[in-house]
C-alpha cells in the first residue's frame, strides 16, 4: 500500500479501531500486522504496556511508527515469512486492522497466523462491510466509484460480507468466537449525497431492514480451530428480518417536498396486537412545516390505537383523539379508515406501495420541535386483508350469540368498506390511465409541431435566401441601367453641341 492512514485514536469512540482496541487485554504480546504510523501500538505499548511486535510495508510510516515496537519489520505483508522473522514468538493478540482488504490473496498472510498464536491467543481483525446500505444504494443506481479512502478506497482489493469473512477464517484454520460492528448512518457516509430519494419508498426500508444495513465496519475476535474454546455471546446479533415491520416518520421545512434523508424508521413486530413504536426526531435549523407517517411498509390490515408527540423534554405537545375524522386522508395516500368505528382506536386499510398519513399537527406544536423529538404510537400489525381477528379484539364481552351476530354485522361492514374502497381506487386507476394516454398523445402532437415548426423555420431560411439572391440581382441591374442612362445622356449632348 502507498497510502498512509492517520485515522486518531479515541478509546472511547464507537469506530472500528477503537472496538479493537477495547479488545486487548493489558501487558499481552501483541503482533501489529499493518502498524502504519504507529497509532494504535502508541496506545497499547503507553496506555496498556504491551509488548509489541509489527509489520509495516511503507518505510516512513515505519519509521514513525517504530519508537512504539521492540521490534518492527518494514516488509510486504504479501510476502512475508512470518515463523522466520518472530522465530519462537508467541502472541497473546494478533492484529490484522483495516489489512486484508488491501491484500491480492489475504488466505496466505492469514494461514500463518495459528501456528504464533499462544495458548488462548485471539486475531483480531477489522474490515469494511461491502453490504453496508449506502454501497448497496449506488450499486441499485449502477454507481460504483473509488475513493480515496472509506469502503470503495481505491487501494482495497478484495470486498467482505461477515459470513465471506468468516469463511476465509475457517479456511485457513481460524474460527471466529465474537464479532463486533461499527455502524455508520449512510447520511455521515461517503455515501450521504447518493441515490436514497431516488428509490422506491418499499426498496429504501426492505434496504435499511437488513440486520448489516448500518454496519460500516467488522470486528472479529478468532482463535486457532484447533483451540477448545468454549461459546462467546456475539456482540453482533443478526434478528430474523421476516419478523418485522417498518414504520417511517418524515418531516418537511420551508416548502420542501419529503425526501428519505428527513426522515427516521422504526421496526414493529408482526403478530403483536398491540405494541408501542417511537419514532424520533433529530434537533432541526427550523422547525418542520408538516409531518408525515407511513404506519407499515406493506398493504393490510391496521388497528391504530394512539398517536402521541412529545419534544426532546417528553412534554405532551399533541394527541390524537381517537377519531377518525380527526385523521381525513387525502387524494394519493393509499389508506382509509374502514367502517364502522370500533370502540377504541381505529382499523386502517392500507393499500399500494406506499400507505402514508399527513398528521393533522398545529403549527404550535411544531414549533417545539427545534429540539427534536419524538412520535409515539401504539398499533398491531398490518396483517393479510382477509384476516379479520383484529374486529373480533375489540367486541365486548357478552354472550356467545350476541357476539357473534356482532360480528358478522362488522365483518359485513367491513368488507363493503373494503370492497367500496377497491372500486374507488379501480375508477382511480382508470382515470390515471385515461390521463397518461391523453399526455402521451399531447406530447406526440407537441412533438409534431415542433417538426412542423423546424420545416417552417427551414423554409424562411429558404425563402430568406432567394430574396437576398433577388435583392442583389436587382442592386446590380440598377447599377446597370444607370450606367446606360447616363452614357445616353451624354450622347444627346454631344450631338446637341454637333461634336462627333
């Protein structure tokens, strides 16, 4: 590598070399593969008393790394011949940070490793995640751009997901017994100014539900395979995706349309009835204009019990009433309220791609908001639209009979809302169509007139032509009869004076 990295070491950050720091033990035999300028070992041989060993491939960073090492190999990682240079040394800790990607065949720097590790030892290894959201993001917009540091660093040369990882480790007799993550919003990224708003809101959340989305960076601890290890929680817990739901809060200043970097996500769980989801809000330059929730990431069926805001001091700033009046969806927002109104709450059908509700907020209480805050809602779960258990929760406890011929009134009800809805939202379609074939043929008619006009310009052209030709002709046909005008003249008036 020809680049020198100075990333500064604050212990008690949440970075990747920090997390690896936090992972060596004090006073332990430590082999820094990678040292560059030395700012890691500076914290473990002062701050730890580590006795450390390195290798480092550039000569200045590994000059300016060396007063921190007893002993510092300047030398190609890709080619070093690690049980010669430490000859009868053994490592408690192995560090291989932000290295093997750099690296054309990491395997072989990494199938030397088990034979230095001691009894108990632990290689500990940072990479970047190629599966972080926001490279996903560029990838979806056909975008795949170096730089000169961060995920696409011009020198990396081989890419890693956890388990591609993991499997190079095992392959080369290591087995990983922890793993660590260091996460980074996609709006911090290199990758903040991307293609967010331009993907569909489902693909944006389906995108951000992934357990690695936020993950910028793995930490792995492993040890040789051959070690009796007994199980270490991993601190890197990949929760079953399938099982949640995703609710968006978006908020707009100043005019400004909702985009996806205005806004923040929240996970539901599916088959609980009745659960609580906060959505948060970021201290802002101005308070938002408006705000927009879009209760589930895909079409059903929707108990809505209680919708809350409160600012960053968690004061009441405004409550939703319970009615459904109180929360009148508008024209393109693919939610209603079906009838009739149960006793508490309301059920919400959502139907598209994008079912999304405008709150009905005074601008009192957004004001408020300068400090950030937060929207708390308590909900189920957007279940299939033929699943109406939801109707049944909400039937007083009464006699088995009556009960039941209640609910059968409701789901009758229900299901004419429903089938109401669909032919609303069918004539909607259709007037969509009817419009995008009127705006197709406007623009063939636009298109043949601009044809027609770039004729007619053609033809003036022509036109102004000819008359410049005509217009010359005639200026030199002047110039003529003039001349012959003039010599008759003059032949008059010799005769006239009898001159020959």
């Amino acid at each position: 590598m020809s680049h020198v990295y100075r990333r500064p070491l604050d212990p008690d950050s949440q970075d990747s070399l920090a997390k690896l720091a936090r992972l060596v033990q004090p006073a332990s035999r430590v082999l820094d593969l990678g040292a560059g300028p030395g700012v890691l070992g500076r914290y473990l041989a002062e701050r730890l008393g580590c006795a450390l060993d390195g290798v480092e491939g550039h000569p200045a960073a590994a000059a300016e790394a060396a007063p921190w090492y007893r002993r510092l190999e300047c030398a190609d990682l890709e080619r070093i011949k690690l049980a010669e240079c430490f000859a009868g040394c053994r490592y408690d800790f192995i560090i291989c940070a932000d290295i093997l990607e750099h690296l054309r065949q990491p395997g072989d720097l990494l199938a030397q490793l088990p034979n230095l590790l001691a009894s108990n030892g632990r290689v500990l290894a940072s990479v970047p995640n190629v599966a972080y959201a926001g490279l996903i993001a560029d990838l979806l917009a056909g975008e795949f751009r170096y730089r000169p540091e961060g995920l696409l660093d011009a020198t990396h040369l081989r890419f890693f997901t956890l388990a591609s990882l993991s499997r190079l480790l095992e392959q080369h007799g290591l087995q990983v017994i922890a793993v660590e993550a260091a996460l980074r919003d996609p709006r911090e990224s290199e990758f903040t100014d991307r293609h967010w708003d331009a993907l569909p809101p489902a693909l944006t959340r389906a995108l951000l539900g992934r357990p690695e989305a936020l993950v910028y960076q793995f930490i792995v601890a492993a040890t040789a395979a051959s070690e009796s290890v007994e199980a270490v929680p991993l601190a890197f817990v990949s929760p079953p995706p399938e099982l949640r739901f995703a609710c968006q809060l978006f908020w707009r200043t100043a005019g400004e349309p909702y985009r996806e970097h205005a806004s923040s996500v929240a996970w539901g769980r599916l088959g609980d009835a009745r659960q609580r989801v906060a959505l948060p809000l970021p201290p802002l330059p101005t308070p938002p204009e408006a705000l927009r929730l879009d209760l589930a990431d895909r079409p059903g069926l929707m108990r809505l019990h209680t919708l809350a805001l409160h600012d960053a001091a968690d004061r009441l700033l405004w409550e939703w009433d319970g009615r459904r009046d109180s929360l009148a969806t508008q024209p393109g927002q693919q939610l209603a309220f079906a009838e009739p109104i149960l006793a508490s709450g309301a059920t919400v059908l959502l139907v598209g791609e994008d079912p999304c509700l405008e709150l009905p907020i005074p601008p009192t209480a957004l004001v408020e908001l300068r400090e950030g805050g937060a929207l708390r809602l308590e909900l189920s779960w957007p279940m299939s639209l033929d699943y109406l258990a939801l109707v049944q929760d909400c039937i007083p406890r009464r006699d088995a009979e009556a009960a039941r011929v209640d609910l059968t009134r409701r789901e009758e009800a229900l299901r004419a809302s429903v089938a109401a809805l669909m032919e609303r939202n069918a004539g909607l379609e259709s007037a969509l169509a009817a419009r995008s074939a009127r705006e197709i043929e406007l623009e063939r008619e636009l298109a043949a007139l601009a044809t027609r006009a770039a004729e007619l310009e053609r033809q003036a052209d022509a036109l102004r032509a000819q008359m410049n030709e005509r217009h010359a002709e005639l200026t030199r046909l002047q110039s003529i009869l003039q001349r012959s005008w003039r010599e008759r003249l003059w032949a008059r008036v010799r005769r006239w004076r009898g001159r020959p």
